[in-house]
C-alpha cells in the first residue's frame, strides 16, 4: 500500500493522491449527529433555545408547564402547537455537561419557545417532535384553561378531550381549499317565531345575539339549525352546533347539506371512525371548512373566526362527558361565547332549568313562538291518572287503560303509533300517598329514602327522619311514586296481531320507521323518526319517570316526554298523546299545556327558595370513608361552604356493568355533597383542585372523585 501511495504521488501520472482525498472527505463531513435519545452534546438554537411543554400528565400536582433546551436540528420543527416527546421524571441529579438525562418519554404540547427560561436548574432536551402540524393554537389552550380551572381539573385531561388522537395518514392528505361565504339564507320556518328573521339577520350582519330557543314541534328544528349556520357563514364568520348523538347530528348533516351543498361543514362523531374525524378536525383547525356539526367533543372544535355556538337538548345526560373532569356542552359554550363574543344559541323542545336561568338573569333573551303557531304543530295531549286506572276494568286486566287502547286502534288506522316505556332501572322515590308531594329532608330538602324499606333517611346528608310529615298536606303516609306496565310491547303484540311491532332501544336502536301502521316501542331517547309523523304517542308508566330519585326527575320526565311527542303529528292532522301519569303534577301540567318555559320558570323559583342549583353551586367528593375523611378534613373549603353528608354510594350488584362513578366490587364507598352560594363557585373549584393535588404530591394513600356541578345528586 505504501509503494502504490508512492506512485499515485507522481504528478504526471493524474490520478488524486488516495490519503489526500481521505482527509478532504473527513474534512467536509458535518459533526456526528446527536443522539436524538438524550441529544447529549448537541448545539442549542441560537433563537428561543427554550421550549415550555405541557407534559401528557392528567395529574393535578403536575397540571403547570415544565421547560425544555431546543437542541439546534430541532429548531424548525418545535413550534408551538406541535406535538411532541420528551423525558420526564429523571430528578435533578442525572446531569451532565449541564443537560439533564434520563426519565421516560412522554407525548406534550409545545406551548411556545422562550429566550431564557425561570428554572434555575439544568434543563432536558426535547427527545423528538412527533408531528410539525401546530393542533394547539392559543384560543383552543386559553378554553383548555379555562375549563380545567372551572372543573377542578387538570389542563392535561382537558386537552385529551379537546384534541383528537394522531392520525399519520390523515394528517399527510391537504385539506380542501376554503369555499367562498354563502348568500345569506331566508328565514323560512323561522317566520315562525316572532323574533326569528331578526335573530337570523343579526347573525347575517355579524352580530352576536344569544337566545335560549323554545323549538315548536315537528320535524323542522334541523332545518332551522342549519338556517342559522348559515346564516353566520354568510358574515365571513364559523358556526359550531353541537347535539347529543350521531342519530342527530345525521340530521343537522343532512339539512345542511341540502341547504348549503356539500364541502361547507365537517361532522365530527365518534361514528366516523378515527382517520376519517381526524381528518374532517384538521380540515377546521386549517381553516379549509368554517362549520361544524357533532358531538360531546365537538366542543371544542377549533373552528376559525367564531360567529356561533349551539346546542340542542342541552339536558340530555350525552352532553356531560364522563372522563375527568367531566365538563358540560353547555358550560363549555358558555364560555366560548362569553371569551370569544359570539353568538349563543341553546335549543330544544322542552326547557332545562339552567336556561330558565339564563333567560332570568339577562344573559340571554328567549326565542319562542305565540300559542297560535303552538296550538298549529303541537298533538293533542290527554292524561290517565289514578282515578281513571281504578275504575277501568281493561286497565287493571291489561296494564294499560281503555283510553290509550282506543288512540291505538284509532292511530293506526292512518300511520304508525309510538310507545314510550321507561327503561330498566328507574327506580321510584317516595312521596305523599295523598297529594304526591316528594318527600324531603327537614335539614337540606334532599330527597328521602328508604333503604331497608323501614327506616326513613336523607339520601343527601344521610340524616335520619323519624316523625316525617307532609308538608304540604300534613299526611304521614309515603308511597313509591310507580304506577303501569312492565310488559308493554307483549301486551300491544297480544292485542293488535296484525300489526309488527318494532322495538328500538339501548341495544338495538332505530333510526327512522315508515309512514305505515306499525307499533314502536321504544325506551325514553331511542324513539326513531317516522316518515310524516307519528299518527299518535302512549307515554306509559310516567310514575317511574317523574318519581325516580333525583332533584331533575321532574325536569327530566317532562323533556323525554316532549322529545316523543314532537315526533307525532299536529293536532290539526289527528295527532294525539296520551300519558299515564296522575293530571295534578306539574310536569304533567306543562305537558297538557306545552308550556316547558312555564315549568322550568317554577322549578328556578324552587330551587333559589331551596339553595338548589344552578342557583347554588355544588361539587361532590366520592371516596373510601377513610379517604373522604382525610380529604375533607385537610380541604380549605370557603368559609360559606356547606358540607352534607357524607352517605353511602350503592354499591353495583354482581354481574351489573359498573358506571363511572360507581364503587368498584366489594368496596364500600361514601359521598359528600359540598354547596356553596352564587359568586363562590371558582373558589370552591380552587379549594377542591388544591386539597386533591396536596394528597397526590404526598402520595397520600387512595384519592377521592371530585365532581364540579354533577348531573345527578339524587
């Protein structure tokens, strides 16, 4: 090798010297590459070197930003709102050449990149960005914020609802370009309500009016929706509707698409399936499409230059998410609208207190029709009530009373004819035998209960009554409120032979029937469409509705009954409903009269008598007995805080699914309800969030739930 080194050294012979060339290319080579695993020795960026990252860490002791060094061929990629990987949990003591190491990697957010950073210490590098598409944008982190705080959550778990998992494929595909705004949309049934043209108008023209929308029945609400997303994509602006189910949401889709045409809004439901709902989010964060219709999550939806949010039936337990820190539509949109100035609109057929309240305290304005375009749309309603059930022979021989075997002979004679039976599971609570006044704690006005069927207590702040009288009446004598049919699709199936029955339910579901004679017997929110209308409605065993234990029972019973009803034809065509239910309680009264405002009105009126929300604000705290206790005592509650309880939680019986919130099998739970008045609601969410991330930094034994505004609190 050494005499050929010599030779090729000639300069007459023209080849490169070998070992000259050897240096040149060691020469040009770049600096070996940092490992990308602790990118030990790699160069900073010389702008921003520090990056703020929100680590995917849903604990509350670590809900804060933790920064990072920006290592130099990162420096492009990390901008903010990028998803990226980085270690975490190695301590203070893995340090060399003034980079930190070790830990496990973690997926994060990138916040924003800094000059310098306020932690004194060494810093870790950022192990690798994941993806260079920014899903993070400041408006989407300021409600992520501002949710957790409401909610007594973390930031982390918020994001987790608010951001949908990665998809590579749909993230490579570009987004279509954005089309031009659509003329504004006449008012078509919207004539219907007296301020409806001007509430169109006004989103038109670039306003942002909020209404509380009391929709009349009938199959136009989804057109109406879609009228006023228009509407506001006709000011250059995005809309965002968000409804309970993909049931609905396939509905607003489709009078969207007849009304606009396709390309103009995104359907974001879970049905989608997850490369398709990735790709249709990324389509609004990039602006491509300004219009969204979907579910729960679809709260969130990053929707460019926001004009409107909506939601319909915003009492339907889908609208809660179930997952920490179980925010509501409802609230949600509230504050989008509030941060963003947008319009609102809160919609439905019944009325949920809590937008009685936005009608009372002028936050909102009410959209309503006069009772002549009421009394045009809405059936005919009749009730049957105990009287009638104990001197009807068919009723007691049957289980169902004459009056609602003749609507069903007469109905379907020209249409199918719907039938409501509450499902599995609603149990009754107790009431006066003589005037059917729930029966309350003395001390919280919590309702009363009766385990062991003996001894009477509260199931609010488990004190027991021993000398309960009516106040109402002054009667000592309780019943379960449960009057009606178990059997119901048996009976109809025995009694009409000639007609199907269908049946729609938790575990198989109808969408739509139709316009021929049928029986549908469906469960309270499974009632499928029928083609023209339902030419008549039975809403059965009403006693299980209103009477099951829950402060929103009333509420509650009267929305799922309306919901049905709106299916049936209008009185002028022959609709007609009949309820099983005593005539003298409010919910049925509000029925008969259609008057769910009225209802909810009285039921607001109640509530701040009674220091019920949405008038107070109340969080509630589920845990070991053990637990509970130490939480409790170690929570710097606000002085005005009200603790009652704590009581037992039900345990779920063996071989039953168990619900989120439920106590795990073979352990014994308790819950405590904490109430606070108006004003106090962000301090008591504070007090909650601190005392939990207290016990979970000191890693102190099993942690409680804590709940802001559950829906249910018995």
């Amino acid at each position: 090798m050494s005499s050929e080194n010599e030779r090729s050294a000639d300069p007459g012979d023209g080849a490169p010297e070998q070992l000259a060339l050897i240096r040149e290319t060691v020469r040009k080579a770049k600096v070996p590459r940092a490992k990308p695993r602790t990118w030990r020795g790699a160069a900073l960026a010389k702008e921003l070197p520090v990056a703020r990252v929100l680590v995917n860490k849903g604990v509350l002791h670590l809900d804060q930003y933790f920064d990072y060094a920006v290592p130099e061929e990162l420096d492009a990629e990390a901008q903010p709102g990028v998803r990226v990987r980085v270690r975490f949990g190695a301590g203070g003591r893995n340090v060399r050449g003034g980079r930190r190491e070790g830990g496990g990697l973690i997926d994060g957010f990138l916040v924003e990149r800094l000059a310098e950073s306020d932690y004194p210490g060494a810093l870790a590098a950022l192990a690798s960005v994941v993806s260079t598409e920014p899903v993070l944008g400041p408006e989407l982190l300021a409600l992520a914020r501002a949710v957790a705080d409401r909610y007594a959550g973390s930031l982390a778990d918020v994001l987790q609802l608010a951001v949908p998992p990665r998809n590579g494929r749909a993230e490579s595909r570009p987004s279509p370009e954005p089309l031009p705004p659509p003329p504004a949309p006449s008012a078509g049934s919207w004539e219907r309500y007296a301020q409806g043209p001007a509430f169109l108008r006004a989103l038109a023209e670039g306003g942002a009016p909020r209404a509380v929308w009391t929709a009349l029945p009938g199959p136009h609400w989804p057109e109406e929706i879609a009228r006023s997303m228009a509407a506001t994509l006709a000011s250059g602006r995005g809309a965002l509707v968000v409804v309970p189910d993909g049931r609905t949401a396939g509905r607003v889709d489709a009078a969207l698409t007849a009304l606009l045409g396709p390309g103009r809004h995104a359907l974001l439901t879970a049905d989608s399936g997850p490369e398709k709902r990735y790709r249709e989010w990324l389509a609004v964060r990039r602006g491509s499409v300004r219009a969204v219709v979907g579910t729960r999550a679809a709260m969130f939806a990053p929707v460019a230059d926001l004009g409107l949010v909506a939601v319909w039936d915003d009492g339907d337990a889908s609208h809660s998410d179930d997952n920490a820190p179980f925010p509501h539509v409802r609230e949600v949109l509230e504050l989008r609208a509030a941060h963003g100035r947008c319009a609102f609109l809160l919609g439905g057929t019944s009325c949920t207190v809590e937008a009685a309240q936005l009608v009372e305290s002028g936050w909102a304005l009410p959209l309503r029709a006069d009772r002549e375009q009421l009394r045009t749309a809405a059936p005919l309603v009749r009730t049957v009530g105990d009287g009638e059930l104990a001197r009807d022979g068919a009723a007691r021989a049957a289980r169902l009373p004459s009056l609602a075997w003749q609507t069903v002979r007469d109905g379907l004679r020209s249409g199918p004819v719907l039938v409501q039976v509450p499902r599995r599971g609603y149990a009754p609570r107790l009431a006066c035998e003589r005037c059917r006044e729930p029966a309350r704690c003395r001390h919280c006005a919590g309702p009363l209960q009766a385990p062991d069927q003996q001894a009477l207590d509260c199931a609010w702040c488990g004190r027991a009554e021993t000398s309960w009288h009516c106040a109402a009446c002054g009667s000592n004598r309780l019943r379960a409120q449960i009057v009606g049919a178990r059997r119901t699709a048996e009976e109809l199936g025995r009694a009409f032979p000639a007609v199907p029955v269908r049946t729609s339910g938790r575990d198989h579901i109808l969408d739509s029937v139709p316009d021929a004679p049928a029986l549908v017997v469906s469960t309270p929110g499974a009632e499928p469409v029928a083609e023209g209308g339902y030419a008549a409605a039975l809403l059965l065993d009403g006693w299980a509705m209103v009477g099951r234990p829950d402060l929103r029972a009333g509420e509650e019973a009267l929305r799922r009954w309306t919901a049905a009803a709106s299916l049936v034809r209008g009185q002028p065509e022959g609709g007609t409903v009949v309820v099983v239910a005593e005539p003298t309680l409010r919910p049925v009264q509000a029925l008969v009269r259609w008057d769910p405002v009225g209802h909810a009105r009285r039921e607001l009126a109640e509530r701040a008598e009674l220091g019920f929300p949405p008038v107070s604000r109340m969080a509630s705290v589920t845990g070991t007995p053990e637990a509970l206790a130490a939480f409790l005592a170690a929570a710097e509650l606000p002085p005005e805080a009200e603790v009652l309880g704590p009581v037992p939680v039900p345990a779920t019986g063996p071989g039953r699914p168990r619900r989120p919130g439920d106590a795990p099998h073979g352990e014994s739970w308790e819950r405590a309800l904490l109430r606070v008045p108006p004003g106090s609601g962000a301090a008591l969410a504070a007090a909650l969030k601190a005392a939990q991330a207290a016990r979970m930094s000191r890693g102190s034994g099993e942690q409680v739930r804590i709940r802001v505004d559950p829906p249910d609190i018995g």
